[in-house]
C-alpha cells in the first residue's frame, strides 16, 4: 500500500512523503478499511515533530481518524462484513491507503454522508464526548464556553452541544472567525482580539463548563468565566503548559480543573466511549445536527499541504486527505 512517511523520523512539513508500506492484516478482533478519507488534526503536526510518539502497539503511520469500506474482518469480529462502510478512531495509520483498527473502535457511516465527512468526525465526536460531555457533565440548559471555536475540535463542540440543549459562548482570534463561529450555531460569539475578553464572558452570563485548548494564557479568564461549580477541561495547551491558577478562587467556587488525552487511553475503555457515542451522539450526526464543515481536502500524496494548512491556522472546520486519487 502507499502511505505517509516522515523522512528521518521527525522534522517540518516538508518531510512528509509518499511511500510504500506492507498492506496491514487484521487479527483477532480487528477490522481491515479501505481508507478512502483521513482526517488532520494538530496530534498529526506534534507526532511529526517529535513530541507525540504512537503508544506501544500503534502504528508509526500518522492519522488518528479514516473513513471507508471494511476489506477485512478478523477472527472473532461479528458485528462487521466486508464491504461496510465505516468510520474509524486509530492509535496511529490513518495516512495510507489501508488500516487496521479494533472493530470495537469503529462506527456506522450515517446515510447521507460523503468518506470525507465521515472522516472528520471520529477524533473530535470522540474527544467532545469524553471531554464536555463525561469530565465536563455539560447538560441541557448549562452554557458551555469554547476556545478556539472554529477549529475541528471548536466547531464539533459547538454542534454537538447545541444539539444537546446547552448553550454555547465561543471564543476565536479574528472578527472572521467569531463570525463563523456563530454562523455554525455558538449563541455568543467573541473576538478575543478585541476588548476584555474576561468582561465580554461575564456579560454573556459566565459558562458552566470551558473546553480550554488554549493553556496557560487563559487560565485566570477559564477561571473567571465559570459560574459556581463549573468544570475547566483541558485538552491541549497551545499556549504553554504552565499557568498560574488562584486556587483560594478555584476553591470558594467550587471549580472542578481536569483534562484528558484520548490517544492513550485502553483499547477496551475507547470500546466504552464509542458505544457510548453511538447510542447518545451518533444520532445527532444521522439527523444531521452535527456535522462539522470540512475546510479543505488534498489528495494523499500532499499531506505536506495539508499539514501547512492547519499549522496556518487559519481554517474553519476540518482538513482532510482522500486516497483516491494516488494511483491515478
């Protein structure tokens, strides 16, 4: 099979190349997928650097999240046929033409959607889920405050809590972007560039829950923003990981502080988390409520313009790769 390898085992986009790899065989309790579609998320740009290695067993192809048809089915997978078409959480392998996952870790492509939208969902339907929704214990008619809001992570967010009954305060760094977020369903979306963010949070009735991927930089606004026995879930820290947190204030309001990786956790509790999501999230997808955009697509072959594209930073939604196009 063609996958993506990092030349010299790390460095810049430009070490991403095209090349061969011996086509994976499912074992006990795997599927095999013809990967049609690859999700990109920011692990993607820290594996190639360096500084987010596979855990033990994963693949060291890159890409956490494919879309396509079941081409294997492994000793004691049941629910699984060949031909399926379905949608994957990987602990590694996504770039490539064929990969091999835990069946227990895949679900059901809805009617109506397309493999690269498929493949933007598991990572951040994943993530949200375990995050905002299981840490978090966001519920019907909290508010939830999100950074970032028109990243992959953002935007999911946002859908998956609208369509659960929560309302959204979104947070993004240009007047485009607040623009967009509230065109994806926030209730209040903020330009951090401009004003007291802290203020403008305040005046939009505080959160009950923030989903922070920012870190150290907005550690005393997440403080200040949450009501009374809010929960602040941290998820990545794009702005360093060491911040100075008031912890009298944290404790005269009751502040619940946790964060999560997703990639690490046991393949038997991922196994939780997607039955989980397929009998409470996954209906929200089939009817459409969630659905976040896809910003881009490039072909397999051009995973560097990809991950340039997301480091840019300045994209809505989702970048995906499709494999079709690689033998032409």
């Amino acid at each position: 099979m063609q996958a993506i390898e990092i030349e010299g085992g790390s460095g810049p986009a430009e070490a991403l190349r095209l090349a061969e790899r011996p086509d994976p065989v499912a074992g006990p309790g795997q599927i095999g997928i013809r990967v049609r579609a690859a999700g990109v998320n920011r692990p993607d740009l820290l594996q190639r650097a360096g500084a987010y290695p596979p855990p033990p067993g994963a693949s060291d192809i890159l890409g956490l999240e494919v879309a396509g048809e079941v081409d294997q089915v492994g000793p004691g997978v049941t629910r699984w046929r060949v031909g399926d078409r379905v949608c994957a959480l990987l602990g590694g392998g996504g770039y490539a033409e064929r990969a091999v996952v835990d069946a227990r870790h895949a679900l059901p492509v809805p009617e109506g959607l397309d493999f690269i939208q498929a493949a933007a969902l598991p990572e951040t339907v994943f993530t949200v889920f375990a995050n905002v929704f299981e840490a978090g214990g966001l519920k019907a008619g909290e508010t939830l405050l999100v950074h970032g809001a028109t990243s992959g992570i953002g935007v999911t967010a946002i859908q998956m809590a609208r369509a659960a009954g929560a309302r959204v305060i979104a947070t993004s760094r240009t007047a485009a972007k607040a623009r967009a977020a509230l065109d994806l369903g926030a209730d209040v979306s903020l330009d951090a560039s401009q004003g007291d963010l802290t203020a403008q949070i305040a005046a939009a009735g505080g959160a009950d829950v923030v989903l922070d991927m920012v870190g150290a930089a907005y550690a005393g606004i997440n403080l200040e923003a949450l009501k009374p026995g809010g929960r602040w879930v941290v998820i990545a820290t794009l702005t360093g990981a060491l911040a100075e947190v008031d912890l009298l204030r944290l404790m005269m309001k009751a502040v619940t502080l946790t964060g999560s990786t997703l990639r690490r956790r046991s393949a038997d509790e991922k196994a939780r988390l997607a039955a989980a999501i397929e009998a409470t999230a996954w209906p929200w997808v089939v009817s459409g409520a969630v659905r976040p955009p896809v910003e881009a697509t490039f072909p397999l072959a051009e995973a560097k313009l990809a991950h340039l594209r997301l480091e840019a930073g300045e994209h809505v939604g989702k970048i995906v790769l499709t494999t079709d196009a690689i033998r032409g």
